[in-house]
C-alpha cells in the first residue's frame, strides 16, 4: 500500500518540531479525515533557513510533512510557494488515492506559512 519512501519518512520524520522564533506559522487541516498540520518557516536572505512542521494525522500526513519540507529547505520563497500537492506525493513515490489529500497538508502549511510570513513583511 505505501512505497518504501512513505515508510522510511513516517518511521524517520525530518524537520519535526516548532521554531520559537519563526517568521511565519501556517495553520491547515482536512475535513476530509481530520488530519491537522503547522508548519513553521525561518527566512534569511529571502530563503527559507529552516522549516519545521508537527502534525496530528494518519503516517502518510507525517510523511508528507517530513518530505514537504525537505523539498523547501534552503529554497527562495519564490520558489516554495510553487511546491504543489502532487509534487509531495510524487517525491514520496506515490501515495494511495485515499490518502492523497495527506500530502495537500505538506504544501498548503509551507504556503501557508509564506503568506503569514509576507503579510507580516
């Protein structure tokens, strides 16, 4: 049912916690099944220094999150916000149908957390 990427980030989530001091929060959740996710970003220098995040959700909603934010890691804010749901699940190999909406979170808290950053710039 999961690739071996799904299992591996679930089992070994990077990036897992808050930033005390972030420059921006974003809040995202699913009606869908109620999984929660916040992520947290520190900018410098227009890119994104650190990212971390912490969910309440199913494995593939922790490993999204895990994966998500590695792909936005050390990336300009530009190029974040162009992080889709799709590329989250493809970089994890695939996800199940029903539980592509796992990797939605991933993407919809980092470019969550940009607009809170940029409303506060």
């Amino acid at each position: 049912m999961y690739s071996d990427k799904v299992i591996e980030h679930f089992q070994n989530p990077r990036n897992v916690g808050e930033i005390a001091d972030s420059d921006g929060v974003g809040k995202v959740g699913s009606s869908v099944c109620g999984d929660m996710m916040e992520v947290y970003i520190k900018v410098k220098d227009g890119r994104l220094e650190d990212v971390k995040y912490k969910t309440f959700g199913c494995g593939a909603a922790v490993a999204s999150g895990s994966m998500g934010t590695e792909m936005v890691k050390g990336k300009t804010i530009e190029e974040a916000m162009k992080i889709t749901n799709m590329q989250v699940a493809e970089a994890l190999d695939g996800l199940p149908e029903e539980k592509l909406h796992c990797s939605n979170l991933a993407a919809d808290g980092i470019r969550a957390a940009i607009e809170d950053y940029l409303s506060k710039s």
